[in-house]
C-alpha cells in the first residue's frame, strides 16, 4: 500500500511539473514586438487556474493575453505590465482544446534591445483537483491530516482516471477513422479494378472488330 501510495505521489508530481513552464523573455521595441506563446490542453467543464509571475527587469514592460484555440479566438484573460507579484486567474473551460497564453516584453522608448533585457517568466496551469483549496477544505469539513492526505490523493487518482478515459475516447475515435479509411480504400480499389478490368476487356473487342474489318485476321 505504502509502495502504491508513493508511485501515485511521483506521478502525480511529474504530473505538475510539466505543467509548470518557466522561459526567459527578451525586451523588443513596440513596432517590432513578437509575442511568445504557450499552450495546455483542457478537456471541457473543467475548472483551471492559471498562475504568472514574472521576475524584475528595468525599462520593460510584459503583457499577457490567453485565448482559446476557437476559429474567434476569444479572449479569456488579459493583464498588462505584469510585476514580480503572482498574478492568478481562475476560469472554467466551454470546450476541450488548446488555451493559449501569450506574452509580449515591449521596451521603453528609447531603448533599444540588448541581451541584458530580459525578464524571466514563470507560468503554471492547475487543472482540476489542483484548483481545490485544500486549508479551507479541511477547515470546512474538519478534516484530520491523514484524511486530507487521502482526500488530495483521491482527488488526483480521479484526474489521472478521467485523462486515462478522455485518451481512451480518443484512440477510439481514431481507430474508427482509421477503420473508415481503410474501409473506403478497399472499395476504391475494388472499384478501379473493375474498372480496368471492363476496360481491357472492351479494348479485346474492339481491336479484333477493327482488325476483322481490315481483313487482318479471320
């Protein structure tokens, strides 16, 4: 049990730790600013946090905008001139697909870009039970420490359990395709076969006609 328990935790950490991005983020001047993007796939119905800090930097001013992957692109949060103070934005998602977070590091005017301007940014997406405030649950319910562990964990295996059948859904609707595909192949080549199969039968009849008439053979 206690064996289970940690290769849970360890999952469960890797888990989190790829969600967790941190990237340096050079300074570019306004008219020539390019924004850098991040992505994280969210099922539908599902509660997420997005978290952003951001380290310091003089004469640099970074700007955030996250989006949906929808044809709209539709804008679920904006913040601009982020500090070194955690920013945390809490949605729920409409539709499994991509959010999209995209930063921009405008220099001041006047400044031109140069390696010495950077600022370092530090974004994590909590998903699911990781958006669960665990201290007022336990205060809530009056929870005793080892059933708060419990409850964390039930909660984790829960998400783990529903990603194993959202890629279930998903290998099965690719095998239908593929099935499908491989369905409509078949058929096409059944078809073109026949095809040329009348083909040369009727080229068969028509030379020995034409030759027939031209008293080439009997």
């Amino acid at each position: 049990m206690a064996r289970l328990y940690t290769t849970c935790v360890a999952l469960i950490a890797l888990i989190t730790l790829v969600q967790a991005i941190k990237f340096d983020l050079p300074g570019q001047t306004a008219s020539d600013a390019l924004p850098v993007c991040v992505s994280h796939y969210i099922d539908s119905d599902v509660d997420f946090v997005v978290k952003v800090r951001v380290g310091a930097g003089p004469h640099q001013k970074v700007g955030l905008e996250i989006t949906d992957d929808s044809e709209h692109l539709n804008q679920i949060w904006k913040k601009d001139g982020l500090t070194e103070e955690l920013q945390r934005g809490s949605f729920k998602s409409h539709y499994a697909g991509d959010i999209v977070a995209c930063f921009t590091n405008v220099l001041t005017e006047g400044y031109q870009p140069d390696p010495r301007y950077t600022r370092s940014v530090d974004i994590d997406f909590d998903i699911g039970s990781e958006t669960i405030d665990y201290a007022k649950l336990a205060e809530a319910e009056k929870l005793k420490p080892m059933e708060l562990e419990l409850r964390k964990l039930e909660d984790m295996v829960k998400d783990i359990v529903d990603n194993m059948e959202h890629l279930q859904e998903r290998e099965e609707k690719m095998r239908n395709t593929n099935e499908s595909t491989n369905a409509r192949v078949q058929w096409f080549s059944t078809l073109t076969m026949v095809i040329l199969v009348t083909l040369g039968v009727w080229q068969i009849f028509y030379l020995k006609r034409f030759f027939r008439k031209k008293r080439l053979i009997d």
